[in-house]
C-alpha cells in the first residue's frame, strides 16, 4: 500500500518466518518496513536509517538486540520488544520498553506500534 | 623439614581432602584410605584392612544390575600395571548395601626401579551430577514432547479452522509445510538439540516427494539447529515448487543435489533435471521470498536462482553458522523449569 505519509519501522528478527510475518502485519497497515536478521545488520540501520519506529527481537542467536535499543534509544526512536520470553526475560535495564509475548495476535503488534507512536507524538 | 613434620603435613592434607583417597597395595589389598574414604564408602580403614581381600571385594563387588562383579573385569584393577591416571565413571556398593555412583582417577605407584608395587586411586561422589543429567534429561524429554504436541495442535487448529472453506488447497499447503517444520524438529529432538545431519535432514525433508526422483552428492556435516530449521524450509520450498510447475511435475525429471563443503563454507546446488520448460513468473510467492530473502539475510547466504531450459537451478553460498554461537538448552533449563511451573 503506497502511502506519502507512511511511518518506516525498523523490524530485527533473526527467524525467517517470524520476519515474514511481522513484515506482511505492518505492511498490511500501511507501514514501510525495513528487516534486519543479524546484529550487524540490526546495528548499522538502527545507527544510519531513517526509521520512525522499531520492533525488536531480543534473542538474536549471535547475541541480543540489546545494543541496537541502545542506539535506538539515543536516536530518541521510541521502539517495542518483541519475545517468546516475555517480558520477564528482558534484562532489567529494560524493564520499562513495551513487550509483546510471541505469538501474539496482528492486532496486538499494530496496536502496541500505534502506542509508540503517540508517546512519540508527546515526547516532542 | 624432619621426616616426623612431613608426614604430619602430608596426613592433614589427607585428612582434609573432601576427595576420596585409597592406596592399594600390588595384591589389589587397600593400604591406606583417607577420612573423605572412610565417609564415602561407610567402612572404616580398620574394617576394609580386617577383611584381608582386594579392596574390589569390600566396595565394588556387585554391578548395578545386582549381579557379581568379579576382580578381573574392574576398570580401576587394569591401573595397576601400566597406565597413570587411569580415569572413569563406576557405581560402587556402600556398606549399607546401596549403590553410588563415582568418578576415579587410577595411577601406579613405583618404587625407586620403576617397579610398580601399588595403586593410588582418587574417587569423587557423582550423585548430585547424575542427579542433575537425569533432571535435564527429563525436561529435553518433556519439551521434545511439548513441541511436537504444540505443532499438532496447530495442524488441528488450520484443519478445524478451514474446514468450511471449498478450497482445499490452502490448508494442504499448509499441512505440508507444518510437517516440513515437523520433520526438522524430528531430527533435532533425536539429536538432544544440538546439532543435525546435513544429508539426514535433506533426506527427510525431500522423502514425501519421492525419494528415488532425487540424487544426492556431497559430504555429512553437522549443523546447528537455526540453520537446520530454515533450510528445511527452504528445501521443502524448493521441492514444492519443483513437484507443481518444475522437474517433478513430469514422469521423468529428477532433482540432482550437490554439495561441498570447504572451511565451513558451504556450496549446494540444486538441479533440476529433464523439466518442463520454467519461466521465472512461475516462480514467485512465499517460497522464492523465503529463500531470495530471508535465507539469504538470516545467514548472510548469497543464492542464484536460474531458470534453465531444463528446470530450475539453485544455489547457495553459505558459510555455516558456528557452534559456538549456538543457544545451549541446558544453559536455560532452570528458566523453562520455572515456565513449565506457571503454565
């Protein structure tokens, strides 16, 4: 769906199928989305691309995508966890981020990514 | 130092090791044990030296199926001529009748010709570790069984779900690469989810599209359980696609797989082979997008598809994801321990 005004969201997940799947939800609402699957991939968009939003995948096999929030959290790029741990499993440094438990409903994810949003709206 | 401080020094330590310690003389008799000995086994050193027999007969004279373990077949008793450090696993009787497993550690001791004249053995309780590798074994098991219900009650789920639907063809489509994901799964699990077979998973994953239309070349390699998940789906892609619109979809076509593997880095390609002419169009949707995008990006692969006049051909550089990256199950079975409790 061509869309002027679409928002970019930056998604890192290292699952193939999962990535296709988080990639049809947002697209299928009118998002432009970009994919990274490995840390370094994860790591250089996050510094360099223009990205509104991100959703993360915690456990990335190589490592976490804990230094991609940093970078995204620097940007000032308001972004979400996305897990099969929950949020339970996050490291406390993030306890605060949304999670979202994998699976988890379309819905769920658009909703939560719409939430970032607006706190981003009211953070400028 | 005098030869009394010494031996003082040298019996504290004794005395103080938490690690067994038995000194058997060239008859196989004990000689000396130390107090963690005397804790381990439940004799003391007067009673095993009152016995007058090889220390075999006192403390591991029975196997753990209960029947007699005679002297000469004993693992430590083999230390006594040649090898130092003589090491393994064993399951020695207390004296209360009950079997313990231990570790020992076996070696000769010489005298000033070099003769052996005894043995010193080291042995170390096991019952906590063993204790711990039945516990992991039993939640490897549990979770095996977890993830092989879950996926069926998925295939349950899609089947209930679509059963109105006049178009059978989405829920077969779905059914065959449900079981795809299935059959991986199947080989992970039979290898504790640590590694699988290269051949043993295309094998697999190509068997319901009739094995004897495939040829196969190239060497075993073992890989981690990501990279055995996604390529299982990429072959499942690759063989769908031939059995629909490629070389599979006529009496005669075969699909010739190759293989290298150098330095880790793998080289696979996938022929087919006396097909109806395919053209690229044909070649589109969840399949082209799994194995042109996401393989390519989730193990920095490099893939070529071309459609020639025989069929398609495919290949893939790869360099193999190391074990060292690997996610370890044992390293989180505390947390699924804890997950497994909540639900």
């Amino acid at each position: 769906m061509p869309n002027a005004r679409a928002q970019r969201v930056l998604v890192v997940e290292d699952e193939s199928l999962v990535a296709m799947l988080v990639e049809d939800i947002l697209v299928d609402s009118g998002y432009d989305v970009i994919v990274a699957m490995r840390l370094e991939a994860g790591l250089s968009l996050a510094r360099e691309a223009d990205v509104h939003l991100a959703v993360l995948d915690v456990n990335l096999g190589e490592g976490n995508s804990y230094p991609i929030a940093d970078i995204l959290r620097e940007r000032g790029i308001p972004f979400l966890f996305a897990t099969g741990y929950g949020a339970l499993g996050l490291s406390s440094a993030y306890q605060g981020i949304p999670t979202l438990q994998k699976p988890y409903h379309p819905d769920q994810l658009i909703k939560q990514v719409m939430q970032l949003n607006t706190s981003a709206l009211f953070a400028h | 130092m005098s030869l009394l401080e010494s031996e003082r020094q040298l019996q504290a330590v004794l005395s103080n090791a938490t690690v067994a310690i038995f000194l058997m003389d060239e008859r196989q008799h004990c000689a000396y044990m130390n107090r963690a000995a005397e804790e381990l086994t439940g004799f003391t050193l007067s009673e095993v030296l009152a016995r007058d027999c090889p220390l075999h007969d006192v403390i591991h004279h029975k196997r753990p199926d209960g029947s007699h373990f005679p002297l000469e077949e004993c693992p430590i008793d083999r230390a006594f001529p040649t090898n130092d450090r003589e090491q393994g696993e064993e399951v020695f009787v207390h004296k209360d009748g009950s079997l313990y497993p231990v570790a020992f550690t076996a070696s000769p001791i010489r005298d000033k010709e070099a003769q052996v004249i005894g043995t010193i053995i080291e042995v170390r309780d096991i019952r906590e570790e063993k204790a711990a590798q039945e516990r992991q074994r039993l939640l490897i098991n549990e979770l095996n069984h977890r993830v092989k219900n879950t996926l069926a009650t998925v295939q349950s789920i899609a089947a209930q779900s679509f059963r109105t639907l006049s178009d059978r063809e989405p829920l077969e489509v779905f059914n065959s690469r449900l079981l795809a994901l299935s059959r991986a799964h199947t080989i992970l699990t039979d290898e504790n989810w640590e590694s699988a077979s290269l051949l043993l998973l295309i094998e697999s994953t190509i068997e319901p599209f009739g094995r004897p239309r495939f040829t196969l070349k190239g060497p075993d390699q073992r890989l981690t359980t990501k990279f055995t998940v996604t390529l299982a789906m990429v072959l499942h892609e690759l063989a769908v696609n031939a059995s629909k619109h490629g070389s599979l979809s006529v009496s005669d076509g075969r699909v010739d797989i190759t293989w290298s593997i150098e330095d880790a880095q793998l080289h696979f390609e996938w022929v087919e082979v006396n097909g109806p002419k395919v053209s690229p169009p044909q070649y589109a949707g969840f399949g082209s997008r799994l194995i042109r995008r996401q393989f390519a990006m989730e193990f920095n692969a490099e893939v070529n598809m071309s459609f020639k006049q025989a069929g398609l051909v495919c290949m893939v550089d790869v360099r193999l994801p190391s074990f060292t990256d690997q996610f370890h199950l044992g390293q989180y079975l505390p947390a699924l321990n804890e997950v497994g409790r909540d639900t």
